[in-house]
C-alpha cells in the first residue's frame, strides 16, 4: 500500500520524509518491481528499510502487487 507522510519512525528515530514520495510496501517477490515502478513513477531511487522497523501501526504494511505481509519499506528520507 501507499501513504505520504512527513516523517516515520525507523528503530525509535523520527526521519523526516520528502512529501512529494510516498512510503511503499513490497514483499521480497515484488521487490524488484515495486522498486522500478518508484522509480519510474517518481524518477527517483527510494530508500529501503525492513518493513518491520517502521513504527507505525496505523500503517497498512502489505505488499502494494500481492497483498502479502511486506519486508521492505520504500520511502525518500529528506537530506539523503
């Protein structure tokens, strides 16, 4: 699935995000074309993380393609 957010927590710290980027979610089969599709929707390379250190229960952390539980996160951190 897919959210814009300002910042996230990753391992207890608090990363400020670019707005115009939205925080995806791929499981590891999906993985290489979720990460093609970011970068061609937003001609832009993510960053990653392990889906599970993101600290955000509201968050809907599924796979955007299977629906499976993800393991990685695709999001674009501010100042990297």
């Amino acid at each position: 699935m897919e959210r814009k957010l300002e910042s996230v927590k990753i391992e207890g710290k608090e990363v400020a995000l670019l707005a115009d980027f939205p925080v995806r979610f791929a499981c590891m089969e999906h993985f290489d074309e979720e990460l093609d599709d970011y970068v061609n929707d937003f001609e832009a390379a993510p960053d990653t993380h392990r889906a599970d250190l993101i600290e955000d229960e509201t968050m809907d952390k599924r796979c955007r393609v299977c629906g499976a539980p993800a393991q990685i996160a695709l999001l674009k951190e501010k100042g990297l």
